[in-house]
C-alpha cells in the first residue's frame, strides 16, 4: 500500500519538477530531482508486480496505471515544452484518480482500520505537490483558465484529510504529539496556499518549492508516527 501511496504523491512532484526545469530555476537542482523521483516510481511500480500479491482485480488496475506512467514519464524525460504542461497536468491528475482508488482498495484488503488513515495524510503530502505543480506552472505562463478553481479545491480537499485525521484518527492513531505536527502543517499549507492565490503577478518559484519540500517533509513525519500507532495496536 505504501509503494502505491508513494506513487500517487510523487507524480504529482514530476509536474513540479517538469515545470522548474522548464522555467530554468536551479535552486535545489529539479533536473536531477526529477530524474529520481522518475527513478523511485519506476522502482514503485516493479516493487508492486515483483514483491506483493494483490490478487488479479488489483494487480490488472496497476498494470493498466503503469502503462499511464510510461506515457506520463516520456513526456517528462523530454525538453520542457510549455505547451505540453497542461497536457502533462491533465493526465497526471487523472492517474492521480485512479491511484488513490488502488490504494484504498489495497488498505481494505489488509483489514487493518488504521492503513486508511496513512493514506488520508499521504493524500496531504500530494495535495501539497499538487498546488506546487499548479503554482510552478503558473509562475511558467501556462495557461490555465481552471487555476484559481483548482487551487480552492486542492485547499477544500486538503481541509476535508486534516479534519478527517483530527477528528476521526485521534486518538487511536493520531496521538496529542502528532495532533500537534498536524495543526502546524495545516497552518503552514494556508499561507502556501495564499501565496498560490496571489493576483500581484509576482512570483518566486524557489519560495514554492521550499514551501511544498518543507510541507512534504512533516507530512511524512506524520506518516510515521502513524504506521508506528499501527503497529503498537
């Protein structure tokens, strides 16, 4: 599940990344962060085939989602092309979809309550790359005239995660001490979100990726402190 998990949040950072590349930006070397978060889903995807059985319904819907991949990933190992962005995000956010629904249906399988809810944060971590990406694109001069409509809800989708872990995790899984991680990490996400929302015209795209890199970095701290509460029931 968490192979699966990885992949729907990571997609997202090769939008991201695809952008920076395209626009130029260096800071944090997205050229070489986009060949490795290229690496680590194509390594994903052969973990799932290779190492798990799911049984035949999930192992054909990943079959189906890798061959999405291998078209997303063509894309984003060419020259950056600004008129191939919209195109790209398009189909990642449909993969993206598709993705969540394998991963719920492989935490049901495991008949384990709390896997549901390392997906819910998981799903945190990708709506933060998710409005980097959109960001990072507009900052591009993509146009995109669904920008400010899928910024509100990547915002209402993030909300609807962080209420679902504080109010339906806690306390079995989220404990006093990762409650805490998560109310810093929602605060966090409102003035990144703000920034995403700006009209002013400016933008600073290595603001967004320090932003999204930090964002993603406590999320996966939450993360952990979940699979830990599982494993101690």
């Amino acid at each position: 599940m968490h192979n699966i998990a990885d992949i729907c949040t990571n997609v997202q950072t090769v939008l991201k990344d695809y952008s920076l590349v395209g626009m130029g930006v260096k800071y944090d070397d997205p050229a070489k962060h986009l060949k490795k978060t290229i690496e680590k889903i194509d390594a994903e995807f052969q973990a799932l085939k290779e190492g798990h059985h799911l049984g035949p319904k999930i192992d054909a819907m990943v079959i189906e989602k890798e061959k999405t991949w291998i078209k997303i990933k063509k894309i984003a190992l060419a020259n950056p092309d600004r008129e191939k962005v919209l195109e790209l995000h398009h189909i990642i956010e449909d993969f993206d979809k598709e993705c969540w629904a394998i991963a719920e249906l492989i935490a049901a399988e495991t008949r384990i309550e709390g896997e549901h809810y390392v997906i819910v944060a998981a799903e945190l971590g990708m709506e933060v790359q998710r409005l980097a990406a959109l960001y990072m694109m507009r900052a591009w001069d993509v146009p995109n005239p669904k920008y400010f409509e899928e910024v509100r809800t990547i915002l209402e989708e993030f909300e609807a995660y962080y209420h679902e872990l504080i109010e339906k995790a806690y306390p079995k899984y989220v404990s006093d001490a990762t409650k805490v991680k998560l109310d810093k990490i929602e605060k966090s996400f409102l003035v990144f979100e703000r920034m995403a929302e700006s009209k002013s015209g400016r933008f600073v795209p290595a603001l967004g990726q320090r932003s999204a890199t930090r964002l993603v970095t406590q999320i996966n701290d939450v993360i952990h402190d979940l699979i830990v509460a599982i494993e101690e029931k």
